[in-house]
C-alpha cells in the first residue's frame, strides 16, 4: 500500500459545535470521532485488556506518561510523540521532572495536517531520518488523544528501517484509563514483536543473561533492591530473579520471553501476561509481602516451577522468622486508609496490616484482575475494603467515613487529609518508592508512616494557627476581608449547568 490509497477520516475539528475539541471535547465525543476514523479495532481491544469501572477517565496524570517513561527507560530507544502542543509539553515536562535525560521527539500538526492526512505523512519522515541503527535499536511512535481521535494510521508504518524496529501505539485518554495501563501497552507490543522475532529465528541472548539457574521473570517497575529480595527467596528453590518488564533493552525481552515462570508483581499489565501465555509460561500473582505473602508465593512459583515441596519447606524456615521478627520489632499502631494509582496498593495494604495497622481500606485506580485476586481476598479477610478503579470520590468518602489516623493516597486526598489536619503520605512518592518484598521490604513502610503518624499534633497546631482564613472561594490574597456571595455562586452555576446541556444537546445532533 502506498502512502496515496491511506484514506484519511478527519474530525471536524473546526466545526464550531465542536469548539475546543481535542483536549476538551469529552470522552465520548474523542471516542465517536476515533471510531468514525477507524480505530475501533483498537478501542475494543482496550476495552477489553483494561475494563473501566467508575474511574474510566484519568484523575490524574495523562496516561501516555506511563509508556512514554517506559520507552524513555530503555537504552537505544527513540521517542516520538504525536499529540496536541500543550499535551506534548506536559508529557515532556514531566518526563524530564523524573529524570528522563532523553530527548522526546515530536511531530506537530495543525487542523489542515490533521485533516489531509499529511501528519501520517510528516510522521512516517521523521521516523526515516531518525531510523539510524548505530544510534537506535527501536522507535516507539505514541499517537496521543487527538491523533488517535483523527484515526492517524501508526499501523501503516514498517514494521522496521535499516533494522530499526518501528513500534506505533495508540494511548488515548479516553480509551486506557491509567497511566499505569499505558506501560503495559508500551510493554505488551514490545513483547509482542520480541516473540514474534523468536519465533522466525534465533535472537541475540542479553549480556547480563543468568544461565546457572532457571530464571522467573518479574512483571513490574520495582524498586532498585526488590530484585535482590527476590533473588534471596529464589535462591533455596534453586531459582533466580531474571529479567524485570518493562526492561532496559531489547534483548531483555527475549530473556524475559525465556523465564522459568513470570512473577506478575504488578497485577495490571494484562496485554503482557497474554504475551506471555502466548510465550506458555505460567503467571503468578501476588508477591512475596510480609509473612503469609512471602510463604504463598513460594508456594505459587514452586508449584509453577515444579520444585519439590521440602525444598519449599525449607525456603519457608529459612525466611519467615526473619520476616516475622522484623515486622514485630517494627510495629505500626494506627488507622490507616490507603490509595494509589501505582498498581501496588494491595501490597502496602498486606504489609501494613501484618505490621499491626489497622487499615480500613485500600483504593486502587486499576482493574482487578486474576493476578490481584489473592491480595483482595487476604485482605477482605481481614475486614479491609477493597475498591478497584476507586476514584478520588471514593478515596474522600473513605476519608470521611474512617476518619483514619495517616491517610496514604493520590496528591488531592493527601490535601484533604491535610487539611483536616490528618497526617497524610503521597503513595507514589514515599511509599511506592521503597522496598516492600521479602525480609528486606519488612520494616521498610513502618519508619515512614511511624515517622509521619508523630506530625499529628504539628498538624493540629497549624490547624489553630490558621483557624478564620479563607477557604474556597475566600482563599487568597484580599484588599479587605472577602464577603460571601451565595446568590452569585449559585446563579453561576445555573449558567455553567445550562452551558453544559447546551453543550451536550449540540454534541448529540
Ligand atoms: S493526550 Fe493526555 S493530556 Fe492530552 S488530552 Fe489526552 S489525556 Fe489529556
């Protein structure tokens, strides 16, 4: 096919009833417009690797930052983003917050680009002039919302230049609805084109291959010292910790696609466990957390690995005591409430727990699935709720219900712990951020919270101190003491209401 028979299907995006379409328009408008330019296929698809809930829209971070800090992860691998200018930037800025130190390429557009379909055309440059295989093993082309909604074909591209590997994916808001989800996306295609060239040939084997030992492949960005917690339980079953997804290079992949088993430590990358089933290997849910965590999974990768179950027993003597005592000597005596949008909330919750917190509940912005099924069921066991897809609604009705003694949750539910002056922990900051598994991961949760329960009465001080300044819409810096205005508020909001059914009636036409 040749670049004349792409039929472009453009939005109107200059239809005045549209007005502000793009980052605006609503999901469902992106949707329908996606649809109509061809991308069912791959909305279905998502639909249906990443089941919505009530949280099926973003309320946090733009999705398309979880793959594209996944490709900016890997060695040899170039970035482009095709997206609004505004998204890009966003996406761009926090890349390099997080210390990305890679360039992010970018094709811009503009609404008679968009509409022609000359962006395909720019695009399908770009990739050429930067397809350099001294510099690059692969690109990765990340159609954002508008793109994805304007049907830009990526599966036109080839599928390699000069040996460069050539990856196009969609990761529209409105179609995944995590950022945590996104990384499986970027994760699964990669997987995906890492099996299909195992399976038309041999394939370079990754410098840093183990070859002593059956190798279990981890599902999962973990903190830098887990591997070695798992690598230390693995160890007695004759096992070792093997290649952690997303990876750092290419070759990774084909170790990855090797593994003995794979270790879903993180329970939603669902397009990557299909890739590896497609690989048959068997899946493992959960992780080895605390103590009844770390004694079923070795029981789980035994049972998949097919060890003998006295040299299971044995792992089991060897590291439970030393897990039992470390979360005894350092206990957490408090209420906790407990969100995150990491994928590893269920986790913290068990470790919690088994460190003597009382958690009321624990939210997670993913979906359940067959990999978190074991954590919920522990933890309902224990009297905790499980929310999957919580929203931030959920977290606060959480909040108020429980009134916990630390809150561990999203940057908005943090700021309302805060103040009502709850203590209150970021999960992706300080709690994600630290070991969690095996003897290691123990105690490692019980300094921080224990650490951030002692700012209570620090909290309540603040509290009196700014006891009588404004709050909501008498917050800020006034000439002279704000007066409420109910009437005003309420007859705005009538005009915003009557704004959006307009809105909505003009979108149904
Ligand atoms: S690409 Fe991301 S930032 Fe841009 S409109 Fe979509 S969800 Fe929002």
């Amino acid at each position: 096919m040749s670049l004349n028979d792409i039929e472009a299907v453009p939005v109107n995006f200059t239809d005045p009833s549209r007005e502000g379409a793009g980052c605006h328009a609503g999901k469902d408008v992106l949707l329908d417009a996606a649809k109509a330019a061809g991308k069912s296929d791959i909305l279905d698809k998502y639909a249906q690797t990443y089941p919505a809930g009530p949280h099926d829209q973003p309320q946090s971070m733009c999705p398309a930052f979880g793959s594209l800090r996944v490709g900016l992860r890997m060695e040899r691998t170039a970035t482009i983003l095709s997206g609004s200018a505004c998204c890009v930037y966003g996406l761009t800025f926090t890349s390099h917050f997080y210390g990305a130190r890679r360039t992010v390429g970018y094709v811009p557009f503009d609404s008679e680009t968009l509409v022609t379909g000359k962006l395909f055309e720019d695009i399908r440059e770009a990739t050429y002039k930067l397809a350099d295989p001294d510099k690059y093993d692969t690109i990765i082309i990340t159609n954002l919302c508008v793109p994805t909604a304007s049907g830009v074909p990526l599966d036109l591209l080839p599928d390699q230049i000069n040996g460069v590997r050539i990856i196009g994916i969609d990761v529209p808001g409105f179609g995944v609805p995590t950022h945590a989800e996104a990384k499986d996306v970027l994760a699964g295609a990669m997987l995906k084109y890492a099996r299909t060239e195992v399976e038309q040939g041999p394939v370079s084997a990754p410098a840093n291959r183990r070859k002593d030992l059956p190798a279990i492949t981890i599902l999962g960005e973990l903190f830098p010292a887990d591997p070695m917690s798992l690598g230390m339980l693995l160890e007695p079953l004759d096992l070792a910790c093997g290649t952690v997804v997303p990876t750092r290079q290419w070759r990774e992949l084909y170790s990855a696609l090797d593994g003995a088993a794979v270790a879903a430590i993180h329970p939603f990358y669902s397009a990557s466990v299909c890739e590896f089933q497609k690989a048959g290997r068997t899946i493992v849910g959960s992780a080895p957390v605390g103590s009844d965590g770390t004694a079923d999974w070795l029981d789980s990768i035994g049972e998949a690995c097919g060890i003998a179950s006295s040299k299971i027993a044995a792992a089991k003597n060897q590291f439970l005591p030393m897990i039992k005592e470390t979360l005894t000597s350092a206990p957490i005596d408090a209420r906790l409430i407990i969100s995150g949008y990491e994928g590893s909330e269920l986790l913290v919750a068990r470790l919690a727990v088994e460190s003597g917190a009382h958690v009321h509940y624990v939210g997670t912005a993913c979906p359940a699935t067959p990999w978190s099924a074991s954590d919920a069921q522990w933890l309902e066991n224990k009297g905790v709720v499980v929310k999957f897809r919580a929203s931030l609604e959920d977290d606060l009705a959480a909040l108020n219900e429980y009134k916990p003694d630390l809150a561990i949750g999203t940057t908005p539910l943090v700021q309302e712990a805060k103040s009502r002056a709850i203590p209150a922990l970021y999960f992706t900051n300080l709690i994600s951020a630290r070991p969690l598994m095996g003897v290691i991961g123990a105690g490692s949760i019980a300094q921080v919270i224990n650490a951030a329960l002692k700012n209570r009465d620090r909290f309540a001080q603040m509290k009196e101190f700014f006891d009588g300044v404004g709050e909501g819409d008498t917050a800020g810096i006034w000439e002279q003491k704000p007066v409420a205005r109910p009437e005003f508020s309420a007859q705005y909001a009538k005009k915003l209401a009557k704004q959006a059914d307009q809105r909505k009636s003009t979108a149904t036409q």
